[in-house]
C-alpha cells in the first residue's frame, strides 16, 4: 500500500526525450502532476508565452497553474 511519507517516495524515475530549440520544459512535483491536467498547464504556459521573444513569464505562468 502507498504511502505519503516523503522519506518513503521513490526517487530513481528516469526518463529521456529529446528536446529541441524552443521547447519549453515544465517541472514541476508529481503534486502538480497528479492534480492538474495537461491541457489546463497548457493554456497557463501559453498565456503567458511571448512569441516576440520565445520566453515564458514563468512567475505569472506559475501562479497561473497554482490556481
């Protein structure tokens, strides 16, 4: 049975993608993951996505999600 010990938490997930020029990567903890969908993520990061400049307001895009 799981737990919600964080002492307990499996820390050896791996993973590989590529990434390309212009990706935008979100990190974020599997708290944010497990109780946010994708699409609703999504729509905060392109909200505030300046295609001017290729960057992200990462501050505002955050509260956006935190939401």
């Amino acid at each position: 049975m799981g737990s919600d010990d964080p002492s307990a938490a499996e820390l050896t997930y791996e993973t590989e993608h590529d990434v390309q020029q212009n990706d935008i990567l979100v990190v974020a903890s599997d708290g944010v993951f497990d109780n946010i969908f994708e699409h609703d993520i999504l729509e905060c990061v392109n909200r505030y996505y300046n295609p001017k400049t290729s960057k992200v307001d990462v501050e505002e895009a955050a509260k956006c999600i935190g939401k």
